[in-house]
C-alpha cells in the first residue's frame, strides 16, 4: 500500500486499495469487471484524524 498524507492534517496514512476479488473480477470479465473496481475501492482513512476520502 502507498503512503500518501491526509488532506486535513497533513499526517502520513495507507491508501485504500481494492479487494481480491474485485480485481480476479476485472481481469476475468474485461471490459465490464472494471466496474467492479469502480464500484467498491475502499476509501481512504486518516489513522490520526479519522478523515475519510
């Protein structure tokens, strides 16, 4: 995972990536499994100000 920093406070967090099965999903089913990754990437959460983006 990707560290990048909050847009509140500025503190380093982990990106919120994609789930296992959404990606077996897209390569299996391309074109239409993209939006599986469309559909449901987890948000990213701040650990120290519990900011969601």
């Amino acid at each position: 995972m990707a560290l990048v920093s909050c847009p509140k406070c500025s503190k380093p967090t982990n990106q919120g990536g994609f789930a296992a099965w959404q990606i077996i999903v897209a390569i299996c089913f391309f074109p239409i499994g993209l939006l599986a990754l469309l559909a449901g990437r987890k948000p990213t959460t701040c650990q120290s100000c519990s900011h969601i983006w």
